[in-house]
C-alpha cells in the first residue's frame, strides 16, 4: 500500500531572501514541490555595530512570517519548520528575535547551527546527484557554508562568516563595485579560504548551492542560447566563470538588472557571489563548477524523510529512484515497464558484439530509455512521441546530467528517422554527428523491442539471432498466443532493416510445442 507523507513547509529565513516552501512526498512519486513563495529580506543589512538585528530588520521578519501564516492557513497546512541561518544565528539579540517572532506569529524559529547547514547541503547535494567525490559550496546573504566528500561520505565542512549580502556591506560602497573594490574583496575572500589547508588542490568537482549560483547558470544558459531546458546540473567551466566575470564588471547597475537570467533583486550582490566562485574554484582547483538546485530546504525535508523511509533513500540509487519516482507520476508500474527488456539487451549485445550499433558508455542510460519510452502516450495517444521528447527534456531528473537527459529524450521518444532529426536539429552544438547516429539506431532498436509489447504482457522468453550475407534472421521462443506480437515485429522489423542494411526474417517457435 502506498505510504504518503502530509504536507510539510519549510519556511527558509535566510540573510538575503526568506522564502516559504511546501513539500510532500511519497514512494511511487518521490518529493514533490507543491508551493514556493519568495520575500526579499536582506536581513544581513539590518545588524547593526553592535550586532543585533535592528528594529526594521526584525519588523520584516515578523511582517513576512505573519504573511507566510496567512498562507499556511488558507492551504491548511499545519506542519512547519521554520529554519534560520547566518543572520539570525550571528545576531547577538537572536533569542529575543526568537521569542518576539513566536509571540507575534506562533511561528518557533529553529535556529540552524553553520555545521547543520552545511550537512543539509551536503545531504540534498549526494541525493539529488551521481557524482561520488566533490566539493559543495552554498554562499548565502550571510554565510558561506563548504563541504568535501569523498564516495558521497563527508570528510570536511565548514563555515565562513560572509556571504553575498555582507561581502556587499564590508567592501562597496556605492551601487557597483570599483575595481579597488573588488581587489579588496578577492584578497580578502582569498586568505579566508587559503586558511583551510583541505580545501587546496583537491581537483574535484565544484556543486554550488543557492540563490547567487543559481542566477550564475542561468545567465550562462541565456549567453549561449542554451536551448536544453532544467537548470539542476548546468555545468559551467573557469573560463565560463571568466566570461561572466567580464561581462558583470562592464555594466551598470541598470545594465546587470537586464540581463537575462539575473533577477533584478541579485544584481547588486551578483558581482560578490561571481567573484567568490571564482577564488573558490582557484584554491580547490575545481575541474567545474555544475550549479544544484537542491539545498537547504530539501536538505531540512529529506533529514526528516530518511528517519521516516530509511529504505527509499539510497544515495548510491539517485537515477533509479528517480525514474522510478518518474514512471510513478505517470502512474506506470516499475515492473511493467522492464517487460522484454532482456530481449531487448540481447539483441543490443549482440548488434554490439557485430558492429551494427556503437554501444552507450552508460548502460544504465538505455536501461532508463527503455523504462520511459514513449511514456508521452500517458497523455495522448496520438502525440505520444512529441509528448515524450517534450516531458523529458523539461524534467528535472536526478542523477542524469543534462546531456544525458537529452541522450534519454531521444531514445525515449524514437518514433522514426524523420521525427528523430526533427528533434535533434536544435541540440547539434550539444550532441556529436558520431553520438546521432549511435542514439538513432539505439532508439530504432527500442522501438522494435517496445512495440512487440502491445498488451503489456511477456509472451516472449528468448531470443537467438543468426545472420549470412544477405539475411538476419531472429528466432523468438514463446508460449501462449503470440499472434499480436508477431503482427507487431512483423510491422517494425524495418526499423532494424535500417540498421544492418540487409533482410530481416522473423521466426516465432512455441516452446509448449516443442
């Protein structure tokens, strides 16, 4: 029986913004995000010189939570966890701020400790990507809290106490930075993260955390016209970091407000964020910078989650169980989707072993693209390719980078050779010529082993394939009637005509016969 969590808020009080969000889970559809509300704070700006939160800093504080009860109240949910970070934990007056808020708004803050926030990042970070050894930084308003593990097993964390909003307030002075300004910032920025003898040199991955990374990646995205959407797991290289480095420091204020992809709230505090990024990437020797869209929040919630379902979070298992959570959105059964997929892995090893088809480097890839193909007919029968292309390069999918969500699109959607071209015109500076035809005559093979599968059933147990110079010829063992499956092979054997280029017979040999 399916097993559902209620859902939980996480209202996220940070030194830059303060944002409400709503969460639920359950085993079939993974963590869903139902409502996520923004306020823009700068809290980080209202500690004053003896350094406590001033009354206007507390008055939004409390204006906003009264606003996010109002919320909470009208979509009845009544489990909230409200979670605060750099400037209310670097506040002196902090347990006053503490009582007023739970007076006022019967809202309990939980202040977060620096080593709590860097866990919680830590933790979404190694459920939500494959990549086994890295570097984790979440530069917030207040606070810049770093991670390093080692196959998805934490070795250090720390936490420095600056972030976007406060190295705004140390360093510059009027709207932009000047370039004596942001001399200062660097060499500061750098001694602080020199003073860490583990972070040198690790040359490791970088995943960046948080609202200044965010804006980063998706500015990189708009400059190159990235036309692959989903934000989670962009990867940017140094000389991306560079290129936007120059780009920011030669525009005003009103010039940074208008580039695509920056909100117009960060503009002020990008050029502090972009520079510590590149320090960072520096010291650690980071062979790229890939941005998570995971953080905080989903940390708070999966920290609950895995108390709850220990069993459904394995940090090894992110891709599986994310297509697993996937299929279930669609309301397809796991097993359902594997039918024939050992028919389907003997014909690809075969073709492999004879040259006919250039095997993916990730198998785990194809196993996934035979999972969701043609998934797209869950909403129209008719449109189910252009439907399955669509969710696919749309979604985000943990642990599958996003050339490889490309790669999964096309595979999952392979309807014919003219459809496929179609799809992949707008994606050629991302996927090789080499990898077109790899993926075309992958998809073509799916194709054929799919559509064998009408009615959902595993009439076919086996397959053995004999080939001479002009004919390739399948046998299929079966038991049962296999008439609607012969129909089908019939029909799409010239999708593997295509591929090896010569005569395909099919054979159908009923093993209760012999």
């Amino acid at each position: 029986m399916e097993t559902y969590s209620k859902q939980k808020a996480i209202i996220d009080i940070g030194s830059n913004s303060i944002r409400l969000v709503v969460f639920s889970y359950s085993q079939a559809e993974g963590l869903i995000e139902h409502y996520n509300f923004k306020t823009v704070a700068r809290l980080s700006m209202h500690i004053d010189e003896k350094g406590n939160l001033t009354e206007e800093g507390q008055h939004i504080l409390i204006e906003t939570l009264l606003k996010f009860n109002k919320i909470l109240n009208d979509i009845h949910v009544t489990d909230v966890f409200a979670a605060a970070t750099a400037a209310i934990r670097q506040a002196n007056n902090r347990e006053s701020i503490i009582q007023r808020a739970k007076k006022q708004t019967g809202i309990m803050i939980t202040l977060v400790s620096a080593k709590e926030e860097a866990e919680y990042g830590y933790l979404a970070v190694i459920h939500s990507t494959n990549i086994p050894t890295a570097v984790t930084v979440d530069m917030g308003g207040g606070s810049t809290e770093i991670t390093y593990f080692e196959n998805k097993e934490i070795k250090f964390l720390h936490s420095f106490p600056f972030g976007a909003v406060s190295l705004k307030k140390k360093f510059i002075t009027g709207s932009l930075i000047t370039k004596n300004e942001k001399e200062n910032l660097i060499e500061y920025v750098r001694e602080q993260f020199q003073s860490l003898v583990w972070l040198h040199n690790l040359q490791v991955p970088i995943i960046a955390i948080g609202g200044s990374a965010r804006n980063i990646a998706q500015v990189d995205q708009q400059r190159k016209n990235y036309s692959l959407h989903g934000i989670h797991q962009h990867e940017l290289s140094r000389t991306d970091l560079q290129e936007l480095s120059y780009g920011f420091s030669n525009a005003s204020l009103e010039g940074l407000k208008k580039i695509d992809g920056l909100s117009s709230d960060r503009a002020d505090i990008i050029v502090p964020a972009l520079e510590t990024f590149r320090v960072f990437m520096d010291i650690v020797q980071g062979t790229s910078f890939i941005y998570s869209k995971k953080g905080l929040r989903e940390g708070v919630i999966l920290a609950q989650l895995i108390k709850q379902f220990p069993a459904d979070f394995d940090e090894n298992k992110v891709s599986l169980n994310a297509i697993r959570h996937l299929l279930g959105k669609f309301h397809v059964k796991e097993e359902k989707s594997l039918h024939l997929y050992e028919i389907f892995s003997s014909i690809y090893d075969t073709f492999a072993q004879w040259g006919y088809i250039t095997p993916l480097n990730n198998k785990e890839l194809l196993r996934y693209a035979f999972q969701l193909f043609h998934i797209g007919k869950e909403i129209d029968q008719d449109a189910f390719s252009q439907h399955t292309f669509y969710l696919i390069t749309n979604l985000t999918i943990d642990g599958i980078s996003n050339k490889d969500r490309l790669k999964l699109a096309l595979l999952s959607s392979y309807k014919n050779k003219d459809t496929f071209k179609q799809y992949i015109e707008p994606f050629q500076h991302i996927i090789t010529n080499a990898e077109t035809k790899q993926l075309r005559d992958i998809g073509a093979l799916i194709r054929f082993t799919k559509g064998m599968d009408i009615l959902g059933r595993s009439h076919i147990k086996d397959v053995s394939i004999k080939k001479s110079d002009n004919i390739l010829e399948f046998a299929f063992s079966v038991v049962g009637n296999y008439l609607l499956e012969q129909y089908q092979a019939d029909k799409l054997k010239k999708h593997i005509e295509k591929i090896v280029q010569v005569e395909v017979k099919l054979t159908f040999v009923d093993m209760e016969e012999l």
